[in-house]
C-alpha cells in the first residue's frame, strides 16, 4: 500500500512531522535511535510533497525531535540547553568585539551600565537577568585589551570608557576570577592600578598553559604561526562545556582566544590552521565515485530573511551529472537563521548522516546530492555553537567552516562559499586553492549566504562590493590547481547582473525565519511555478555551472536551458523526494 509522506496544513490539523533522531552515546560509541511523534501548530503554510513510500516506511520514520517547539521557525532549533548570554553585556559585545575599524566605542553611561551588571554579576548580585557567563568576560576583555593595545585611535577607549573602568576597576580586581584578570591587563600596564596577577598568570595544566602562553600575543595584537593555532584547537577540543569542570581549558579564556584573533584579523596561515586543523577526526574523507562534486560552503548561521535556494539548486544540479554536498549546522548563532539541515529535517530526511553514508547518496543515480552535518563530520567544531553564541561576534571558525571536503571525489572538484564583509574573499579562495580542487567561487549573495539575486541594485546600496559579486578561480586542464608547479589557471571576477540574462528584475522572495515558507517557495519552483523562487534556482545553477566550468555550460545560455530543463521536467524534484526518502534507509 502507497501513501503520502505527509502533508501539512497546521490551522486545518495538526500532522506528525517525520523525522530522523539518532542519539550519539561518547562513552560505548554507538547510536541510538528513537521513535515518537512531534505534533506542533503554527502559521498557515499549506504545502505537500508527494512521495512514493510504504505506509509501513512511515511509521518508520516517524521520529521526535525533543528540543524543537515549533519546527517551522529557526529560533526553534537553539538547543534549550544552552544556557542564555546576558543581554546587556552581549550587546555591548556587539560594538567592541570587532575589527580595527569597525569598533564602536561606549558612551559613558553604556560603559557604566555594562562594567555594573558585570560587578553585579559576578558578586552574585545580578536580578531580573542571566547572569554574565565566561565567555562573555572573556570575549568583552579581550576586545578592551586589544582595543587599548593595539587598535587606532578612532576605535581605542573612549573617555567614557575609562571612566567607568577608572570607578569599577578597583572592585573588579577584588571578585574576578585570576584568568580574568589575566585577560582584562596581562601585563600590568593598562588598568592604571598595578597587579601582579596579569604577568604572573600561567594557566592550570598543560592544554591552558599552552593556550595562555598564544594569548599574551593575541591580547597584545599579534599573530601565531600555523602550528601554534592548530596545537591550541587540538588541545582543547571539543569543549565540554556540559560538563562542569571537565574541559581542559576555562571557557573564558577559550573565548579570548577565538575573538582575538578574529579582532587582530587573522593571517593566512592562522585561517588555514582553523581550516584544516580536523580535517581527519574521524579518519579519512571517504572518496565517492563521482566525475564532478561541488562543495557548498554557505554561512552556518542562516539566512533570517531571504530566501535560502541552495538546497534546490543541488537537487537541479545533480540532474545532469554535477554532483553536490553541502554541509552545515540544524542551528547557529550569531543570526540563528535558516539552514539546510533544518529544511531537510522539517520535511522529513535523515540529518544524521555520516560521510560514509553521504558518499553512497552522492554515488545513488537517483539522487546525486547529500547533506553532511558538523555534528557528524566535524563533532570537535560542533561543540563550539553554545559558546559561540556569548562570543557574540563570528570567530575565525565562520569563514573555514565553509571551506570543508567531507567527502572527496574520483573526478574534478569544486569549492563555492558565499561572504559579506569585503577582504574575505581571497582568504577563501586561498583556503580553496589551498584544498587543492579544480575551481572555487566565492559568491556575495543576499544576507553573505550563496543565493544570488534577480533584483536590481538599489541606488542607495552600501559601499563596498555588491551583492551578486563573484570571484574565483578554475583549472584548464584536469590537475588539480595547485598540485603541481606550471599548472594553467583561469582567475576571474564578474557582478552577475541577472537581467542581462534575460530574467526579470524582481524583490526576493522574504522569509524571516519560516523554515517552512522557504521550502514552500522552493518546492513550488521545483514543481515548476515561475516567478522569483525559480528564477533564482535557475539563476543559481547556470551561473555556478558556467563560472566553474562545468561541462556543457560554456555557453551560459545552454547552463541556463539546462536549469530550467531540469526543473520543468520535474527531474529536479523527483531528486529532492528521492532524498528525503533514501537517506532514511541508506547504511553505512
């Protein structure tokens, strides 16, 4: 007997959501899977997808996702168990704990509020708000230290500030912890009241000592070498932070170290030593016997407004040949927007695969695309997100993560990441040139995410480069761009300006944080409903097929005919449904 997956009207009735929930037990190194029903009911988002599946597959996969309130927001997917920053101090955190020249100075009374709560906080005074973690101290030290020691003029200190730390500092130094005291003046210098504490601190055990000893040259706004930074990283995670008293290292100086070099903005080695510090924490990338294979670097924090196409575009893509693994996170802060692994999950696939198991669904010629998450393939990296959030600022961590092969391929590979703030992209395509694929592209698109846009700039857009702006680079012959010395290879940069495509200039599609209003307007343009959603989708797969050089999309009129042919033949979601369905029964 047939059935539907599922079908969901939540104001009509509320229906089960099919999942996949695997457990990870560290001690006996096995997972266990559990069975319930998640039931839930939110804003009217009618859609269905059709698949073809035993009605006994069903209860099968009918599985619960505990944490999740309502499935079809992003903020559901923070995991409760995180404890809450306390707002004042992340907010704060927000202004300082930033570049050279992007600092914003406090006022006087933002400063005494801040240096307060933190007082308050500490004593064990604080009401009415969470208290102030060590992460959080040691992020907001760090930035004042740097910031003191290192930064430009326009963004050091403002009188306001030392003003406040002039009042509070006398009884800080009496309730702070000594690693603290450490970060806040390591070498005695700054605060004006002398302390031997600072000078004098070294840290508890090895791991910390060896991490204190790279933060006397981070807080002073220097750099570390490759194998400085990678000794630090493996030390030190994962982080066990849900464990009190069990990591190596206090968070707070772990959080000094992550925010300073990111504030000292990082050198190239640095972002290569965080690039490919775990590359084999469990074992080799398995080598999926594939002619061609994207990596789809997005920003692991989301997207909270815009529509997120990546997903879809795979699932185009892999129609005809051009394999896709993307990689991500169910939730990530500092946006806590939409992500893949939350779309695959609120429609029912298995976000719980391993590499292994992705390198089969790649291989499958009915799916040809596959879905890795951090927590199964980088797990040392994931046990970072809770402490990234009272960071509050995007650690070294976001640009690299993005710059993975989880799974490698028989055939030619390509890298494509997406970024925002100017003077990241060359980081990244070193990084890709670094992995040694065959093309890399870096892309602005809307929200620094990967999509590109249809819309028109508007003539009031922010300096700087312009949404829709590519970079990168792609090898003429089949050696690997940087494998071998005299290797030919093609650099270029282009502002895709999709009306001289042919696409009708429109407003992208918003989302603001509907989970499910994003597959809405994806699976519609995969069902083959024209209007924006599908001319990104289309946009999205032509561009990156002819930028890489993909075969057959030399002419970027037949790589956009390709697109469409894909998703008008329902090819494309026919791919989508299967995954959904596969990755469920798939073994390693």
């Amino acid at each position: 007997m047939k059935a539907l997956l599922y079908s969901v009207d939540p104001l009509i009735s509320p229906l089960p959501i099919a999942k996949t929930r695997v457990l990870w037990n560290p001690q006996n190194s096995f997972r266990i899977p559990i069975k319930r029903v998640d039931y839930w009911v939110g804003k009217r988002s009618c859609f269905a997808i059709n698949a073809v599946l035993d009605s006994a597959d069903i209860e099968e996969l009918r599985f619960q996702e505990p944490d999740i309130k309502n499935p079809a927001l992003s903020t559901s997917y923070r995991n409760s168990e995180f404890q809450k920053p306390n707002q004042t101090v992340l907010d704060a955190q927000t202004k300082v704990c930033t570049g050279p020249t992007q600092t914003k100075p406090l006022n006087e009374e933002q400063a005494f509020k801040v240096l307060d709560t933190i007082l308050r906080s500490v004593k064990g005074e604080l009401k009415d708000e969470e208290p102030v973690s060590k992460a959080q101290l040691g992020a907001f030290f760090t930035a004042m230290t740097i910031r003191a020691n290192a930064f430009p003029e326009p963004t050091q200190w403002s009188e306001g500030e030392r003003r406040a730390m002039n009042h509070y500092w006398p009884q800080l130094i009496r309730v702070l912890p000594e690693d603290i005291i450490f970060i806040a003046d390591p070498e005695g210098s700054i605060m004006g009241i002398g302390s031997s504490i600072g000078p004098q601190f070294v840290g508890n055990g090895t791991a910390e000592m060896r991490l204190v000893g790279a933060l006397r040259e981070v807080l002073a706004g220097g750099h570390l070498g490759y194998e400085e930074v990678q000794g630090v990283l493996k030390d030190v995670l994962p982080l066990k932070v849900e464990e009190m008293g069990s990591s190596s290292v206090s968070e707070s100086l772990f959080s000094a170290f992550m925010i300073g070099q990111r504030m000292n903005r990082e050198t190239d080695r640095e972002l290569k030593a965080y690039c490919l510090a775990f590359d084999d924490e469990l074992g080799p990338a398995p080598v999926a016997n594939v002619n061609s294979l994207t990596h789809y670097g997005e920003p692991y924090d989301g997207n909270t407004r815009y529509f997120r196409s990546t997903l879809f575009v795979a699932a185009v893509r892999s129609c005809y040949g051009e394999s896709c693994l993307l990689h991500g996170v169910d939730w990530m802060p500092p946006k806590g927007g939409i992500t893949e692994e939350q779309m695959l999950m609120f429609m029912g696939a298995n976000t719980y695969l391993i590499p292994s198991q992705a390198k089969k669904l790649l291989e499958d010629d009915e799916v040809g695309f596959a879905y890795v998450s951090q927590r199964e393939a980088r797990p040392s990296l994931y046990s970072l997100i809770g402490l990234r959030e009272h960071i509050k600022k995007r650690p070294p961590l976001a640009t690299t993560e993005k710059v993975q092969q989880i799974v490698r391929a028989r055939g030619k590979e390509a890298i494509v990441a997406g970024f925002y703030h100017e003077g990241y992209e060359e980081p990244l395509l070193m990084l890709m040139r670094r992995r040694g694929v065959h093309a890399g592209l870096v892309v602005k698109g809307e929200e620094g995410a990967l999509s590109m846009t249809t819309r028109l700039r508007s003539a009031n857009a922010s300096k700087g480069l312009p949404v829709n702006y590519c970079s990168g680079f792609r090898s003429v012959n089949l050696a690997p761009a940087c494998a071998v010395d005299g290797v030919s290879r093609e650099s270029f940069n282009i502002e895709v300006n999709a009306k001289d495509y042919g696409f009708a200039p429109t407003d992208t599609p918003r989302t603001d944080r509907s989970v499910a209003r994003n597959i809405e307007l994806g699976l519609a343009a995969l069902r083959g409903e024209k209007g924006p959603a599908y001319d990104r989708i289309v946009l999205n797969a032509g561009m990156v097929d002819h930028l890489l050089g993909s075969d057959g999309a030399q002419d970027i009129s037949a790589a956009f005919d390709r697109a469409r042919e894909a998703i008008d033949s329902g090819k494309a979601l026919r791919r989508l449904l299967n995954y959904i369905k596969i990755s469920n029964k798939v073994i390693s």
